[in-house]
C-alpha cells in the first residue's frame, strides 16, 4: 500500500512549527460472527493479537479460530497483518493471506467470523518519531528506525521484559546491549545465553546454576546466568529454542523472581532485568504446542520487530560509511561501491553489510585510507622495557606496557565508551571490561579515559 493512501493529517501534525512524523492508530470491530460488536484498540506503533484465546487483545469467540490467529501491526505509515499460522487461515480482499499491508477499512475473514479494521482520526492521540539518528549502538535515520527509537527511549529506563523479534542479522543483540547501555542498570553486567548452543541436558544448570553432587561431573557449586546477571540484564537469544519443560520453570523464575539451582532446595532471590530474542514466530509455535502461551505473553510486555535492511535502504550508504570508519578507513568510499550496495536486498542484513564492508577493505576493493608511517620508536626508546632484564621478564614487561598503550588508544578513539571500543578492537565489551580493570590496577582509571561507571561488576 502507498504512503500516500493515507489522508495526510493522518501521518503529520498539520500546522505545527517542527511537525515530525507520527504513526497511525487504529479500531478493530467484528462485524459478524458470534462475538459481533466486540472491538480492540490498536495504539500507534502498537499490536494487537486476534484469536479465540482469552489473553488476545481482540477475542473471538469461534470455534474456526486458532488461539492466536493473526496480528495486526501498526507501522509509520501502513498497517500490517500477519497470520500467526492458523488452522483455517486469515482471509482479506478475496485473497489468503500470511503477511501483507491493507488500507484501513479492511475487512478480514476469521473463521465463520469478520473483522474490521478502521482508522481512528483523532488528532490527540498519536506518538512522535524520534529525531535522533541513533539509539546505543544503534544507527539510522529512516522512518523505521526513528519509530523503533521511540519505543527503546520510552522503555529503556523501564525494568518491562522485553522481546525482539527480527530477521537474522538484523541487530537483536545490539538492542539488548543498547537497552542495557541506557538503563539504571548500566552498571550492572550484561550476560547474553545463546539458547541454540546449549545441549538440553544442560539447559536447566545453565539458566539456573547447581550445587556440587547434583549430577555427574558436578564438581562444584556454580552460578547460572540469572545471579550472574543479578543486579544487570539478561538477554536469552533465541528463545524459541528452549524445551517445554524449561520453559514452565523460566516462567516461574520471572514471576517470583526466585529461583533453585538443580540439585538444591534453597531459594534465591534474583534481581534482574530479561531481555529476549527470536527469529521464530513465537505466536505460530503456541498454535502449534511448542511454545507455552503464557510464557508468550509474560515475554512480550513491550515486543519490538526490527525492521529488515531492504525495508530501510536510505540507512545502507550511513551504516557502509561507519563500519568502513570503524576499521581504520578514511576519507568517504567510492560513489560506484554505494551505488552498487543500494541495489542489493541483503538476505543477511545489517550483518551482511558490516562483512562486505570487512572483506572489500581485506581484498583491496576499497582502499582504508592514505598508508600511515609506523611510529619513530627511536624516539620513545625510553618507554620500552628495561632491555637487561632476562627474557622472560622482558617479555610479560612488554606485554603489560603493550595492552596499556593499546587500551589507552582505543579508548581515546570511542571518546571512553566501552562497547565501542570493544568493537574497534574486535573483542567482547566483557573481556575488555576485565582487561580495563586489570589495567586500572596498574595506572588507575584516569589515564585509561574511561569512565568507571562502564566497568560494570
């Protein structure tokens, strides 16, 4: 559907001195069936799940509905549904549908049942595009992002359980480290689980730690990541993989807050903040019995899809000048290069882009920049370490005078920010938090030009 569909007092605050953009909102009203007259509310940016399951923001009540049976998803400036993988399916326009944008006044086909999707036109009610071009690590100044800004600068200062949705690539863990990064918990450390990468008979002591003896090979207590994030945040990347079983229990622990490490009958308090991430539809895996609907509902207080890169290619020629910047080029790249990344649909996204960028600059394909002369060491001799002593000795000496120099540079290079200079130096915000630490133990934070607050635990 065209932008331009829209009236324009829909999208735009008429007459105002700095009109940004704003999202459209939107009533859902069945018209037939046997729940007729019922209605929803859909708020801008917002979502609404229809289906036949009492948690769904527009119940029907009708046996040819699933559960959840489909979703409607405000946009900037369109409407989205998507069918969550129903029975019968979702029916709109004479067509069958399983994700498509329709105009307001749609009317969509449930079962024996319709429903209505009509426009709401009050000019009080709508929410502002941010006006910044980044969010943490984030970057990009299209209307998806900007939209997508608005929410993380709402809920960022929340404790609300968050779940990000979006295709591979499209940066889920990069807007969990970034909620991290501008919450209260910012000082408290950032534990991210990949749940794909955990065989299941693991799963259970790595979410929640054991005590020694709970089962073979347990030859000591151990903290799971819910206490070693205590204090900070958890972010569970691809949650969907995670067994029923597990899931009941992880549900448990984020009601109540408390939680045994297997083999122990002691309860722990956590305090923790729980992000999660999955490129699983998780609404079609709770028709389908492999994810628990409560836990559905429990993870997605504030539910966020990323937009893919196709969708946004106004950011492509920013995001290819920053990772090109990130590596050590200089100057602009080549106009033929972005022209040739501006006609590419990127399958793998953001991700995708930051290796080509790499791997040009690694073949030659762009240049990083005019060749700088290595340093005058004879000129620094007295910096190196004392050349009497043993080899050995000199070794660990010059080492330590190495990654205190290095560290000093990288720093000065991400302006004190950690995360940055992690990714400049092509290693995890973690171990450079820890090599920060041991390296203040020497010169004291001061002369790393950071701020202590970015050291977390």
């Amino acid at each position: 559907m065209a932008e331009d569909d829209f009236p324009d007092d829909v999208t735009t605050r008429v007459g105002h001195t700095n009109a940004r953009p704003r999202s459209l909102s939107v009533e859902l009203v069945i018209v037939d069936g046997p729940s007729r007259g019922g209605r929803a509310r859909v708020p801008p940016g917002g979502v609404a799940r229809i289906g036949s399951s009492p948690s769904c923001d527009l119940q029907v009540d009708d046996r040819a509905v699933s559960r959840l049976h489909c979703e409607v998803r405000l946009r900037t400036r369109s409407i989205l549904v998507r069918d969550s993988g129903s029975t019968n399916g979702t029916h709109a326009l004479g067509l069958s549908l399983v994700e498509a944008e329709v105009p307001a006044g749609t009317v969509l086909g449930l079962g024996s049942s319709a429903v209505r999707i009509e426009a709401d036109l009050d000019d009080g009610d709508f929410v502002e595009i941010s006006d910044h071009k980044s969010f943490g690590e984030l970057l990009g100044e299209s209307l998806e992002m900007r939209r997508l800004y608005a929410v993380l600068e709402r809920v960022a200062s929340t404790d609300s359980t968050v779940l990000v949705r979006g295709e591979t690539g499209t940066g889920k863990e990069v807007v969990a480290r970034s909620l991290h990064a501008e919450s209260h918990r910012a000082k408290g450390p950032f534990v991210a689980l990949d749940c794909s990468t955990i065989p299941e008979n693991l799963f259970e002591s790595e979410l929640f730690g054991h005590v020694k003896g709970a089962f073979s090979g347990a030859t000591q207590d151990r903290a799971g990541v819910f206490e070693e994030a205590s204090g900070g945040t958890l972010f569970l990347d691809e949650l969907g993989e995670l067994p029923l079983p597990l899931q009941a229990k992880l549900l448990r622990v984020l009601e109540t807050r408390t939680l045994r490490r297997v083999g122990s009958n002691t309860l722990r308090a956590v305090d923790v903040r729980v992000l999660a991430a999955t490129n699983r539809p998780l609404d079609r895996c709770v028709n389908e019995g492999t994810f628990r609907e409560d836990l559905y509902y429990r993870l997605a207080v504030v539910e966020l899809v990323l937009p893919p890169l196709r969708s946004r290619p106004d950011d492509v020629r920013l995001l290819a000048t920053h990772f090109f910047h990130a590596r050590g080029g200089e100057g602009d790249l080549p106009e033929s290069f972005l022209a040739r990344l501006e006609h590419r649909s990127f399958p793998g996204n953001v991700r995708e882009l930051k290796h080509m960028i790499e791997r040009a600059m690694l073949l030659g394909t762009i240049r990083p920049g005019p060749v700088r002369r290595p340093p005058d060491l004879g000129a620094r001799i007295d910096e190196l370490p004392p050349l009497h002593l043993p080899l050995k000795d000199a070794r660990v000496a010059w080492t330590e005078n190495f990654e205190l120099l290095y560290v000093k540079s990288v720093l000065a290079r991400a302006n004190g920010n950690v995360t940055h200079a992690a990714e400049l130096a092509g290693v995890s915000r973690r171990f450079l938090q820890r090599l920060i630490v041991r390296l203040a133990g020497q010169g004291g934070t001061g002369e790393l030009l950071v701020d202590p607050r970015e050291l977390g635990d």
